[in-house]
C-alpha cells in the first residue's frame, strides 16, 4: 500500500507539472487547432490530469484577482528578465503566465508573498529556492549563507561595503577591510557588524539579530516622524527589533544557525513550532493536529530530506504522517486503538 501511495503521489506532482506548462503555453498566445487538440488528449487521458488542471486553474484565479495593472506590468518585466538568463522551453512563455506557473510548482501556495518582495527577489544580486541552503564569498572574504527563499543585494563601493537583505535569512562571517567600513540594511534597520559572525531573519513584523562572535550595531529607521534607536548587541546575544524599537537582549543560541550546515536542530521545541520552521524549507503545507501540537521535539533532523524528518519525527513521538494532497500534509494523533 505504501509503495502506491508513494507512485500516485507522484502522479501527481508530474500531473501538476505537466498542466502548469499547459496553462502557460495557452495563456501565451492564440491556441493553434493542433494544440488544443493536443491538451485536450491530455486532459481527457486520467482523472489526475483533470485534477492537477482544476488546481491550475484556481491558482491562476487567486493569484491574478489581486493584481492591478500596474502589478500586472511589473510582473511582466520581472519574469521577462528572468526569462533571458534561462535556457530552455520557459523562455517562449509570456511573463504573466510564467508567474503562475513559478507559483503552481511552488506548492498550490496557500501564503502568498506579496508582489513587490517578488519582484525585489528575481532582481536580486543573490538569491536561494525553497529548500536551498547557497553559500557565497564574497569579494572581501566576507562568507554568507542564504537560507531557503532568501535574497540579498550586494553594493562595493571604494569607502565602503554594503549589504542589502532583501527577503529571508541570512548567516554572515565578515571579511577584514578595515578601510571600508561594513553595513548590512534591512527592512527596518541598518546594522553595522564590528568583526563578527551573526544572522538576521525577517519576520512578518520584525526582525531577530543574532551575534555569535563580535558586536553589531542597530540603528532602527525610526516611522511616524520619530527617529530610531540605536543599540549594540554584543557576541552571545540576539535582539528582535522593528523600525522604532529594539527589544531587550536575550541569549543566543549558536545552534539555531545549524541550519547553515543543512539541519534542523529542536531543543526542546514544541511540534507547532519544529513544523512551522519545517515548512520554511518545503513546498505546501504542513499542518499539525492541535492534539499534538504542544508535544517536545529533541534532536538533529536533515533540512532537505522531508520524508526522512517525518519519519524520525513518527519514531520520536506519538503521532502519524497522513498525506491529504501531494502538497499537503498533516501530523496527526495516534489513534488509541492502534
């Protein structure tokens, strides 16, 4: 039974991909006699293709609904710029069609990422994909490392080096330029690291700096007319700060940067919260059973290998992996009779 499951999933996954192309193609111009025919063939072949080209087509419903035209136009531009440094059958798809598709295969998205920061991500000097950890060195010897969907711009100048963390997470180990002072700018701050190791990460309404060796300095950017504050967070340390505050110091933890080195380290962490940082690093949704929501995780679990973390994740704790969709997934309770 396993095996089946495991062979209609895939079905799937190569239903979903072969209709997004679908989609594409007929959204980019008139339809030819010939291959309509074509994707009617297809179509009509299974019930999984006329499954994956409803979901196709709801995506394509959500997503464009909330496009105005000049959202519409930006996207354009984007994938189109993407399209010129790729080889192969995307680059004869039009821009806005294209999108949808990068949005299918990114999981049926049930969060959408706001347009802007997708257009801010394609343009970026650096970027990762979900479940990517890509790590950098740059010119001065500075080391980064991108978390998964994460993006960072990258400005040399002759009296300084800037940084720019456009989306994501990112682990630093700076580079020795004492000439050429160093700032990293983010979403509500610009931060300065004095010779250090630390990691930022955006969050929905703030960001959390953490320093391992070293000190930086936050300058937040202050809002509503009223200027930042500035603080010094010193090596074992992290801070979570938003535009106008920086909230108090609390100790940090070396391991929550494992994940440079591809795991997943839950010390102590409820299994809402492993899930949630789980996800980060996977297409779809994951999703936990209240019941089972509040258990304790302990442990090492790899980063790229879900169907193995899960897994451990059954063996650790009382809970079983169901699979509602191929991009959905549900950690349930043990039923008390098995």
């Amino acid at each position: 039974m396993e095996t089946a499951a495991r062979d209609d999933e895939a079905a799937k996954r190569r239903a979903l991909a072969e209709a997004a192309e679908w989609f594409a193609e007929r959204q980019s111009a008139e339809p030819s006699a010939m291959a309509h025919r074509r994707w009617q063939e297809w179509h009509e072949a299974n019930d999984t293709h006329r499954w994956a080209w409803q979901q196709v087509e709801g995506v394509s419903q959500r997503f464009t609904a909330h496009l105005d035209d000049a959202e519409r136009q930006a996207a354009d531009r984007v994938i189109s710029s993407a399209r010129h440094r790729r080889r192969g059958r995307w680059h004869l798809l039009n821009g806005l069609s294209s999108l949808v598709v990068v949005v299918v295969l990114a999981g049926l998205s049930w969060q959408w990422t706001p347009l802007p920061q997708w257009v801010a991500y394609w343009r970026a000097d650096y970027r990762s994909a979900t479940g990517d950890i890509y790590r950098i060195e740059l010119e001065d010897g500075t080391q980064v490392w991108l978390s998964s969907a994460s993006a960072l711009n990258v400005d040399y100048a002759a009296g300084y080096r800037r940084l720019q963390l456009v989306v994501g997470e990112v682990l630093i180990d700076t580079g020795d330029a004492p000439e050429r002072p160093l700032y990293m700018d983010t979403r509500h701050a610009r931060l300065t690291p004095l010779g250090t190791r630390f990691s930022v990460r955006q969050r929905q309404d703030d960001e959390l700096l953490a320093v391992f060796e070293g000190a930086v300095a936050i300058q937040t950017l202050g809002d509503g007319g009223q200027a930042g504050q500035r603080q010094v967070v010193d090596a074992g340390h992290q801070a979570s700060y938003s535009a106008h505050e920086v909230s108090g110091l609390t100790p940090a933890v070396v391991s929550q940067a494992a994940w440079a080195q591809g795991v997943l380290l839950a010390e102590d962490m409820s299994l809402k919260a492993f899930a949630m940082e789980l996800s980060r690093y996977h297409h779809g949704r994951l999703e936990v059973d209240p019941a089972v929501a509040e258990l304790n995780l302990f442990g090492a679990f790899p980063i790229d290998d879900l169907e193995r973390t899960l897994s451990m994740v059954e063996t650790t704790l009382p809970v079983k992996v169901h699979r509602v969709m191929p991009f959905w997934v549900k950690i349930e309770a043990v039923s008390a009779d098995k």
